[in-house]
C-alpha cells in the first residue's frame, strides 16, 4: 500500500516538480516515475521546454506539463532568461520538493529552487557531460557540477562508477551523496523481451532487407560524437573484412549538438552494409533483429540501452565507460574494452558473432540479471523513498491511505 502524503499542518497534497531540460529526456527517464509519484498521492509537475511530447506524457501520466524553453547548449543570455521563468514557473506552483536532472536543466533548475527557498531540492545525476569535453568548457561544466551539487540538499547518483567518479572530482561531501539507486528508470522486462521468432520481428527483418544468414551488429542512442559513432564505424569496417555477411544496425537519429563527423557519417549514409532506421517510437523489436549489441558511448551515468538488450537476451560489447562498467558485467553479460580502442572493440565484436553459444550464455544471464536488479517498479519506489525521507526531515509527514487508489 503506498502512502499518501501531506502536509502535517495543512493537510494539502505535496507537490513535487520534476525539471529536464527536453521532451526527449521526459520520454527516457520521467513516465514510469511520474506515475508511480502521481500513484502516490502527490501532486506532481513537470518542467521542460515545449514539445508536443511533453504534453502527451503529461496526460498519460495525469500530471501537469509546465513548458519552459530551456536550451540544452551554453547561451549566458538565454540561459538568464531560461532561469527567470523557471523562477517565475516555481514560484506560482510552490513546490515542497524540486527534482532536476539532465545538465542545463539542472544548473538553472537548482539556482531556481534555491532563490525560491523550495523546502527539498535533489540534483539526479544521470551523466557526467564533463568527462569528454576540454579546456575552458570543461571547467565551465565542472563550475556547473558544483553550482548545482551546492544548491542541492542531496545529490542522488544512479550508479557506482559515477559516484566514485563525482566524490574523487569533489563535486560534493559524501555525505551529501546518495547512491544506493541503480539505474534512472529501470527496464520492463515484458516489453523488451527475447522473441526474435515472433511474426512482428520476422515481418521487421523483411522490411529492413535482412537476409536469413546476416548477422546483425546492433546500437540503440543518440548518433553523437560521445556515444562513439565513429569508433563504431572503424570497428565495423574491420568487422566486415572477416564476416563480409555482416551488417550494422544504427537505431536512433543524427543530432546538431556533439555531431558525428561529417566523413563518418557520409561513410554510414552511403554504406550498403549500415541499416540506418532513424528513430523509432518502439525499439524493443528491433534488439531481437541483432546477434551482438554494441556501445561504444564515451559517457554514461546507467545506461538502459545495454539493459534493454539484456532483457531482450542480447550481450553488449561496449567501451569500459563511466556507467557501462555496472550495466554490463566483463565476460559475464557481454564484453569490455578499453575507451576509444575501436581495434578492440572489433576483436569482441567478432568473437561474438563467432561464438554463438558463448553469445546465448551471456544473453540469458544479462536477462537474469535485468529481472534481479533493474525491474522499473523497484527503481521507483526507492526514488520515492528517497522523496519521502526528505519531506519527513522538512516537517511534512507521511500519512497512511488505505485506498485502492494508491496501491502498488
């Protein structure tokens, strides 16, 4: 029975906002954990710049879209403007908690919740955007880290590695950081499941123009310079040499912000071999169209891409990264090479597709794993626990409802 929560002396619903910069990181991180807080009892808002998506999400999940343009690159003058109107967005919704996540979004989120003196304020971390940037924007990133690591009540990490990494770059104490959640949302594993025999995937195959004996490398994400497109495309070529039946299958879309060179991605547009799908509403068919995941991302703070073709019974070959390191576990679910070694990455790639027993093997053991540690309803009642244990230390008091309207 989950409990309904108000306010000890004015007996109102908790509002709690939830700030990301885009729509796009509402769709990846925020529905299952906004219904579960609306589920709840609390009155739950949620902030991002405008989209059509935001508003869908909004209505399924029957919490209140509240559009603010955000811009997701560094602009000072529209970034002044961006924190004005979440100040101003803030200060009519009075919110008792304030949730933020994603970079921009975050920083200008918490300065807001700050000025406004929201009674909790938690800083999510899902990534480090730092880790692969240089010189003067690096430093400026890391300024942000802190910024909003200050602003913040408690920071909330979402895996291991990343947390090792933000308390040894002293973003924050420890004490400030949380770090028993692992994952951002969790994966469902009914929706991503192993049925590569299924009418729906046979009929995908065909669609795609995949012959019977192709072997397919597969990858799911943003096409950015961080998730390793490059490394991929050379990792590919020298997968092509020795299983010339091979072919790469590229789910996602090119994006303006961290492109992908402009040679590779004319090499993959051109190339016969490389399936490009751009992207696509429902991705869980397409994991049981591939023999071998690959994830080169640079970056990550739990990626769910590995997860969900874990629980499609699919092993991930992917850079040792911040992250990837505790979705994918070395030689047990898949395989890990060093960042940025693409002659490596190829080398397991191959050894995959060569191996089909070992690749089976590593495929029912990630699946296991998934069921074990990342089913989403687990995720987000320890978020919610995180939630409530901070209202409690405030003063607003979790008060049992035993109505069929807030159970599990």
């Amino acid at each position: 029975m989950r409990p309904k929560l108000t306010h000890d002396s004015e007996r109102e619903r908790l509002r709690i906002v939830e700030i990301v910069t885009d729509a796009g990181s509402v769709v990846a991180f925020l529905p299952g954990h906004l219904r579960y807080l609306q589920q709840c009892g609390y009155d739950v808002y949620v902030i991002s710049s405008p989209s059509r998506r935001l508003t869908e999400i909004a209505e399924n999940c029957q919490v209140t879209a509240v559009p603010v343009d955000i811009p997701r690159e560094i602009s000072p003058l529209k970034d002044a403007f961006a924190l004005f109107r979440l100040y101003r967005a803030l200060r009519r919704i009075r919110p008792h908690l304030v949730a933020v996540g994603t970079p921009k979004a975050s920083l200008l989120g918490m300065l807001a919740a700050r000025l406004l003196g929201a009674p909790v304020r938690i800083y999510k971390v899902f990534g480090l955007r730092f880790e692969t940037c240089r010189g003067f924007k690096r430093r400026l990133l890391e300024w942000a880290e802190i910024v909003t690591s200050a602003c913040a009540q408690r920071v909330v990490s979402i895996s291991p590695s990343m947390s090792s990494h933000y308390l040894k770059g002293g973003f924050c104490q420890p004490a400030k950081l949380y770090d028993k959640i692992v994952s951002s949302h969790g994966v469902n594993a009914q929706v991503f499941s192993p049925r590569r025999s299924s009418p729906q995937v046979a009929a995908l195959r065909r669609e795609l123009g995949i012959a019977d004996d192709e072997q397919i490398i597969g990858f799911v994400g943003r096409m950015t310079r961080d998730k390793g497109i490059g490394d991929l495309r050379a990792a590919f070529r020298i997968v092509q040499q020795s299983l010339p039946r091979t072919r790469l299958l590229l789910i996602g879309q090119f994006e303006d912000g961290d492109p992908v060179a402009s040679a590779v991605r004319a090499e993959l547009e051109s190339d016969p071999r490389v399936i490009l799908t751009g992207a696509v509403r429902d991705t869980s068919p397409y994991y049981n169209l591939m023999d071998v995941f690959a994830f080169p991302s640079y970056r990550e703070g739990l990626p769910n891409a590995p997860l969900e073709a874990a629980c499609s019974e699919i092993p991930t070959v992917g850079f040792a990264a911040t992250g990837t390191v505790d979705a994918v576990v070395h030689g047990e679910t898949g395989w890990l090479v060093p960042v940025g070694d693409s002659a490596a990455l190829a080398e397991r790639l191959l050894h995959s597709l060569k191996h089909p027993q070992e690749r089976m093997d590593q495929g029912r053991a990630g699946r296991q794993r998934a069921l074990r540690d990342f089913l989403p309803e687990g995720v987000h009642a320890h978020f919610e626990r995180v939630y409530r244990t901070l209202l409690n230390e405030n003063g607003y008091e979790a008060l049992p409802e035993a109505t069929s309207a807030h159970a599990a």
